[in-house]
C-alpha cells in the first residue's frame, strides 16, 4: 500500500493514508474513511488473502460501489482464487506480484485513461444553440466530474486505497478536470460582460447584449449581518435580502425550479438550468445564501464572468456531486483550477448551511459554507488570482444536474476588504 501511495505521489497525485494520521478501530477512524470514499473520484484495492478476509475491505468496495465510484483492483499477493474477493472476480485488476515497475506503470495508465475517458465521453455532448435574448446571463457550463482528490486508506495488513481527495496534475500534466456541459436551448443565451453593452457574435443572430444595470444599494441597518463574517472580512454590510417570500422572483432568472413556500426550489435536469441573480457584483461585495439539498444531489452554485470556453472566462464557487461533500469550481479561462475548500465541516443531505462567496480587491476569491447551527464547523477557501481577476463584474448563477437544492434568505453584502 505504501508503495502505491509513494507513486501515486510521484506522479503529482495528492495521496491522503489513513493510518498516517488516525488510530485505527476510532470513531473519527471509521467517519474519516466514509468521508473519503464519499469525495473519491476512484477507489483502489490492494488484493491480497489477508484483504479479502477482511470484513473491513468488503464494507469499503460495497461503499463505495454504492456511490457509484470507480474500483481499480491491485492484486499483490495469493492466487487469484484466495486474494480475489466476489465482488471483484469478473473485473480486470493490476498485477503487482511478478514485476511492480510494470504494474504501476500499468496502474498509473488505467487512472489516466479513466479521468480522459470520462472527458473524452462529457465532451462529445452535442452544444445546444442559444437563443438572443437581452435579459439573461449564460447558464455556464458545469464540471461533471468526480470530486477531484485521490485518497489513500489502510488498514493494519488488508490495505485498500481510495483514490480521491485531489487528483493533481503537475508537471506536464496540465489535463483539466471539469467538463462542460451546455444548457438547453430554451435555457439562457451566451453572455459575455466584457464590456457593459457588446456585440454577441457567437449567437445566431448578432444582437447587443445589455448587462443588468448596477445600482448601489445603502447599507440596510436593519439586517444584521452573521457575527461569523467577521473571521474574514471587515465592516460587513447587508445591503439587501431575499427571503423568497414573493413568487415572481422579483429580480431572478429561473429557468429550472421556482419559488413557493418562502424558498427558491431549484430542480436538477439533465441541461443543467437553474437560476441567476439579475444585478452584477463587483470588488468589496458578495453574497449569502442558505441552502440544503435532497440525496444524491448535483449542482453548482458559482459566480461567472464572461463566456465558456474563451480566455477572457472567470468562474468561482462550490460543486457537490452525488451529494457528497463540496469542491471549489474554479475556471480561468478554458482551464479548471484546482482547490482545496477544507476545514472541519462535514456536510450531508437534509440540512442547512450557508455560503458565502466575497470578491476582495486585487483578484482575491473567498469561499466559505458553515452550519448556521454550529458556525465554528466550516469550510473555507480563499485565493489570490491576480490582475486578470480584478475590477470584474459578476453574476451570481445556479444550476442542478440531479436532485433538488433549496435556497432561503438570499443577502448581498459589501464589505471594506479581508481580513
């Protein structure tokens, strides 16, 4: 297990071990393994007769399995008929026993060709074409893959690897994790805020897309604004909220979901329509907005600027796949960007949380979700970008893929930069 661990990292893969840093057979042990395989974008076991005695072993490829990850079989030791668990029999494994140079070799390619093929395949979706309109922003393309981490989990002699927690390129390997998506046709047209009015040549028809107006809204002394805000930026202001008491949606797009009982329900669909928020932000301003999602949910909830698939297009914010915990979706330009958003928060469907995303001076992004019910428990990322990432104006955007997200008490905020 070691051994697949030290080269996995050799070949620029982030490698978490659980027995690195948690006494097997603890809580915290068993809590942290779920965790990982929930984040996993792949699961590697080490095949041995010890391991398939392993009650632990079988629980973990059945968890696994059950959230539909991808299971890379290495056979280290035994005969295939005593190191071969059942529910691995008819799948192709590793064979580490005769020559291990070769096998890793081997491993390292299927892992390749499994995180290309799965672009390869999300890539060759067919681009809906957009219609003109001069209202809304584009429902940006999405990444729809696998939390992307690699994670390492063993146990005294059964060792099984889970492949999750940040599978990072480095070096020459510069392949971009998340893969685009398109709305429907019906959904939003291209837009590009490059300039406050410009001309859209990548629609039909050329028409002039108009961004929203930005009208500066005085500070509301009678919202308070969360005393945890204060950990990271400094003389917050609550400009305005939305507790989503009004059905219209006043000053919303909503093209998949609607607002009923106090809240804004969005629903996942295969287009990946959602909402948006019809003002732009821009440096020292933010947003705050609590959510919660059903089961098995996949959706984004980011800030965009600019159009996909162009130099010129700027994306941050949180992606949660098939429910399991959130990621940093992070664009610039045609490439995906690589975060860590972590701390002590472990999120799960059924229940609140709150985000907020803060565009500081000089390019910098902070991200933060924590559990309104306990705010010590976060999660938190935050970036400096640079100078091409300064002075944009931003739209605020939503969009599901499966499951349904609900949204209550949407707050813009100001703010007189970070802590």
């Amino acid at each position: 297990m070691r051994k697949v661990a030290f080269y996995l990292r050799d070949q620029g893969f982030k490698v978490w071990v659980d027995n690195e840093k948690l006494i097997p057979g603890t809580p915290a042990w068993e809590e942290s393994i779920e965790i990982a395989i929930k984040n996993a974008f792949a699961v590697i076991v080490i095949l041995s007769p010890d391991s398939k005695g392993s009650e632990w072993v079988r629980r973990e490829i059945t968890y696994a399995d059950e959230f539909h990850k991808r299971v890379f079989p290495v056979l280290v030791k035994g005969a295939e008929d005593v190191s071969l668990p059942l529910r691995l029999i008819t799948r192709q494994y590793v064979d580490l026993r005769k020559d291990e140079d070769a096998g890793l070799n081997a491993l390292s390619a299927a892992i390749t060709f499994y995180i290309e093929e799965k672009q390869t395949l999300e890539m060759k979706r067919p681009a809906a074409s957009t219609p003109v309109s001069t209202s809304k922003p584009v429902s940006q393309p999405k990444r729809i893959k696998s939390s992307n981490t690699w994670i390492l989990a063993a146990g005294a002699l059964i060792a099984i690897c889970i492949l999750g927690v940040s599978a990072l390129w480095i070096g020459s390997k510069t392949f971009s994790f998340p893969l685009p998506i398109t709305g429907s046709e019906s959904a939003v047209p291209t837009f590009t805020a490059i300039l406050p009015a410009e001309i859209a040549t990548d629609v039909p028809t050329q028409a002039v897309i108009n961004a929203p107006a930005n009208t500066p809204l005085p500070a509301n002394p009678n919202i308070p604004a969360p005393a945890i805000l204060s950990q990271f930026v400094n003389d917050v202001q609550v400009l305005n909220i939305d507790t989503f008491d009004d059905p219209p949606g006043n000053g919303w797009g909503i093209s998949a979901g609607k607002i009923e009982n106090g809240r804004m329900e969005i629903v996942g669909n295969e287009n990946l329509d959602g909402a948006w928020y019809q003002t732009e932000f821009a440096e020292n301003e933010g947003i705050l907005i609590d959510f919660s999602y059903t089961e098995r949910s996949t959706f984004l909830v980011n800030m965009n600027f600019g159009s996909y698939d162009t130099d010129q297009y700027r994306r941050f914010g949180i992606y949660v796949e098939n429910g399991t915990a959130p990621i940093t979706d992070i664009y610039e330009g045609k490439k995906y960007i690589w975060g860590d958003i972590s701390n002590n928060l472990s999120t799960e469907a059924g229940k609140n949380y709150t985000l907020l995303l803060a565009i500081l001076p000089n390019g910098e992004l902070l991200e933060v979700i924590w559990d309104p019910a306990n705010p010590t428990d976060t999660l938190e990322y935050r970036n400096k970008f640079g100078e091409s990432w300064a002075g944009l104006p931003w739209t605020f955007l939503i969009q599901a893929q499966k499951g349904t997200i609900y949204f209550d008490n949407f707050r813009q905020i100001s703010f007189s930069g970070g802590k």
